[in-house]
C-alpha cells in the first residue's frame, strides 16, 4: 500500500532498517534523526503518518506527539520504545499515539500497524477535501452530488430556473428530490427570497388562499402534491398569481403538468418550466458518491468519525435496485453509519453479544426518534409484533414517551 511516513529515530542503523522495511513495503519514508529536523514535516494536513522514537537527546517522542496534535490532532503518531512500562505505555494512549511499538518490533507488525495508520489517515484527508468542495459548491451540489451526465443536467437545470424569474414545475417519481430541489432553487437565486411551502394532501381548504407574499422582496411558494389541488385551492392559486408579481411558484408532483387537469399553470401566458427527476436506477453510476454523500450527512448526527466503505459495499449499491430512491439509500446508509458507531465506540472492549445489543438499541432508539415516539409505527417499521417491540424497549430502558415531540 502506497503511502507517506515521517520517521524519527535517532540510531542511524536502526534507522536506515526501518525505512528500508517501509519502503519495501510500498511506502514512501522521510527520515530524520529528531524533532528539530522534523518538524518542518509536522503541519496540518500532512499527507502521512508519522512514526517516531520515544527515547530521544532533547526534545522526545512525546514532544512530536504533543507538535503533531497541535498541528492536526488527526496526524496518526506511532511512537516506539527500547525501555517498555506500564506507565510510558499509558500516557503513549492517553495523550492521543495512534499505536505503541516495542522495540524491537517484527517487520510483519510495523508493517500492518503504518499500513492501517497510513489508510486511516487517507480517509480522513478524503473526508477534508469532500467536505470542503461542498462547503465551496452550491445548492445543487450538495443536494444532487454525482459526475454521471444524468445528475450533471439535474443540476444545470436546477442553476438556470434558480437565475431566471419564470415558474417552475418539478416532477417524477417520489423520492427523487423533488422537495429538496425546492430549497435548491431558492438558495441558488441571485436575490435573497423569502422560501414559503405547503403540502395539498395535508393544507386546509382555504390554505391558499391565506398565503401573502413578503413585502418588498420576492418569494417562493413551493407547493407539494398538486395533483391533489381542490377545484377552490385552484381558484385561489389563480388569483394569488394574478395578484403578486413577485410570487414564483415552485409546484411539485409525481405527473408533468400535461397530466395535471386543471390546474392552469402557464394557461395566462406565463412562463413554467418543467424538469423532470430521474430515478436512483437512472443515476445508477453515482450511487456510491451519493451514498458516501448520504453517510456523510448521517455521521455527522451521530457525532463520530466518517468510516471506510469497502469495495464490496459499492458493488452492492451498484447491483440491487433502489425503488425506494433517495428515501431508501438514505435509511441504508444511516444504517451502515450506526454499525459503524458500534465499532468504533469500542468493539476492541465489548463482546459480540454487547455489540449486537449496542446496536440494536441504536436502531430502536433511533426508529422512534423517525416516528416521534409512535410505538406502534416504530414496531410496525421494525416488523415486530407489539408484545416483542415492548419487551426489547423494556430490555434496554427505553421508553417511547421521551422520544415525542413536543
């Protein structure tokens, strides 16, 4: 495995062997005899790993630790040692090292232990650059990642209504982003606007009629399921567009505007542009970049580290069929992000009968949270029969009433 190592020893044969052992193994070594020469190396975002001796004239292996989390306290330091103890040993793993090496240390076990270092820190720089592209891309972006042509002309599309004045229909099979859109094209417009919306299956009779626009600014009204628009809700939206010139519409249904009777979009001489959403199947060769995108999003609520997807797990994405669309992948990539949580919240320290009940309380504890403490729907989701779902709420202490909203 390809990757970069700063080495820190202050024996010139002990030395000279380690990176020889290193770069057999595919990896790039700077090697240094001790912390004033390496510290030119120690810097945030350092594409490597770092591994160093503890036992050093001047300043000491902890003293490149102490330099490395100052600088990036995700720099992995292994630190090694000829005078092993307990109590070194300990304040190596409490003060952040990565790894504590005895010398001297069989090349199969440095090797594994830089190499897992070298990956880990890979994937942290790979979290870095992505997070920092969609803290510098737009709407569309983080909304509807993907370098596939099907996911690029969503998003052109979604830029161009955003900078123009014209209504908007959006349309396609739920669960395509439709509502996200929404936003999308709100955020991407040139003036600030003031974002309204409202759903038809769910908005009373006289709901439209209700709305006012935002006084000396313009604004958006996205209107969900208006293939469900009574004959008074049509009438009212009638008038309202008459009404307020600075009112843009953003309508929002399964059917293209062709198959909405009605409801009179366009039929004053307006202008409404219709784009069309594809399918997860259509967008089938960036299903792993929205996953990871999906995953992303999902470890940040859990508050832990972005773990490594193996290529197994993209080939699965990319092999099964996903009708659910974004709704699907988004419920399969929190569920990949809370089993990783149980890993790395201490697989090392915990059996696997403890791992499996960590974990089945995260997918209990987090299926009420989706149905805000609705026992029966959460046990409903989770295929279990109510007597079941109480008994495993009972085992773990939970109690559906603190997961309500308020």
């Amino acid at each position: 495995m390809s990757g970069q190592v700063l080495l820190i020893e202050d024996d010139d044969a002990l030395r000279a062997s380690l990176a020889q052992t290193l770069e057999l193994a595919d990896m790039s070594v700077i090697s240094t005899v001790g912390y004033v020469q390496a510290k030119r190396s120690i810097r945030a975002n350092f594409p490597g790993v770092i591994l160093s001796d503890i036992r050093m004239p001047h300043q000491d292996g902890f003293d490149v630790l102490t330099a490395a989390r100052s600088a990036d306290p995700d720099l992995p330091v292994i630190l090694l040692t000829g005078h092993s103890d307990v109590p070194t040993a300990m304040r190596a793993m409490k003060e952040g090292a990565y790894e504590y090496l005895e010398k001297p240390v069989g090349t199969e076990r440095l090797v594994d232990v830089v190499s897992r270092a070298v990956a880990h820190r890979q994937l942290v720089l790979k979290s870095r650059r992505i997070e920092r592209a969609l803290e510098q891309s737009d709407a569309a972006a983080r909304s509807f990642p993907g370098s596939g042509p099907v996911s690029s002309a969503l998003r052109t599309a979604l830029r161009r209504v955003a900078a123009a004045s014209s209504h908007v229909h959006l349309y396609g099979p739920k669960g395509t982003g439709r509502k996200e859109a929404a936003f999308a094209i709100n955020a991407l417009s040139p003036e600030p606007r003031v974002f309204r919306t409202l759903n038809l299956i769910t908005a009373s009779e006289d709901a439209v009629r209700r709305l006012a626009g935002a006084e000396g600014a313009g604004w958006d009204l996205s209107l969900k399921n208006v293939e469900h628009a009574t004959p008074r809700q049509i009438e009212d939206l009638q008038s309202l567009l008459n009404s307020d010139p600075a009112l843009r519409l953003i309508s929002s249904s399964v059917l293209p505007l062709s198959e909405l009777e009605g409801l009179g979009l366009g039929e004053d001489g307006s202008t409404v542009v219709e784009i069309r959403f594809p399918t997860l199947d259509e967008r089938r060769e960036d299903l792993p970049e929205i996953f990871e995108n999906l995953l992303r999003l999902a470890i940040r609520g859990l508050d832990t580290d972005m773990p490594e997807v193996p290529a197994s797990v993209f080939t699965e994405l990319l092999t099964r069929t996903w009708p659910g669309n974004l709704p699907e992948l988004r419920e399969h990539a929190t569920t990949y992000a809370l089993g990783s949580r149980v890993q790395s919240d201490g697989a090392g320290q915990r059996t696997l009968a403890e791992q499996i009940d960590a974990f089945e309380k995260m997918v209990l504890s987090e299926t009420l949270k989706k149905v805000g403490g609705k026992a029966a729907e959460a046990a409903r989701l989770l295929g279990l029969p109510r007597n079941t779902f109480y008994d495993r709420l009972a085992r773990f202490g939970l109690s559906p009433r603190d997961f309500r909203r308020s």
